[in-house]
C-alpha cells in the first residue's frame, strides 16, 4: 500500500491570526489639545517629542495617524489606553484588501 505524501505548506498557509499585523489609529477630535496628545504619544509610547510631534500634526492635519503596529492583542491593549487618556482610537488589520473597512472600535 503507497504511503500519500503531502506537499508542504506554503508561507500563506502557515501564518496564523497571531502572526497578522495591526495597527492602532488614532484619530482627530475637537476636545483635546494639540499638546496633550503629543505627551500621550511620548508617554504611552516612549516616543521621542519630535516623533509624537510629527504623529500629532498627522493626527490634526489629515484626520488619523497609524500610531503604533503589532498583533491584535498588543493593538487592543494600545487603543484602550488611548480611550482611558481620552484620545480616539481604533484597531485596523493592515496588509489586504483595501477596498474594505477592517476598522474595529473598541469600547
């Protein structure tokens, strides 16, 4: 009786949920300042001022700003201490099909 043998798996088979990439949005809102959500950056994130600056005016100037990547639950984590300081956040799937939403509001 032959043995079946099996073709390996490829790349695309082997990643799991865990291995897909997240991302933490945070998005523009008219209550906080400019200056508080710069300091949130740097605080939260141990960003650099000038890198939660730069992360800040995006914020402020086109709406959003990709804040922060990893898996899911380092993300979700990410976006609840964005809601407990106050800032508007969101959790996005990166990497695929960019004509649907993959935006998941928590809270």
């Amino acid at each position: 009786m032959a043995v079946p043998t099996l073709a390996p798996r490829t790349d695309a088979e082997e990643r799991t949920s865990e291995d897909e990439s997240w991302a933490c949005i945070v998005d523009d809102d008219p209550i906080n300042t400019t200056t508080y959500v710069q300091r949130v950056f740097m605080s939260y994130f141990g960003y650099s001022s000038s890198k939660a600056y730069t992360l800040m005016m995006r914020v402020h100037t086109q709406g959003s700003a990709q804040v922060s990547t990893g898996p899911r639950e380092r993300m979700e984590t990410d976006v609840q201490a964005m809601h407990h300081r106050g800032l508007r956040a969101r959790l996005e799937k990166q990497g695929g099909d960019d004509s649907r939403d993959d935006s998941i509001h928590l809270g």
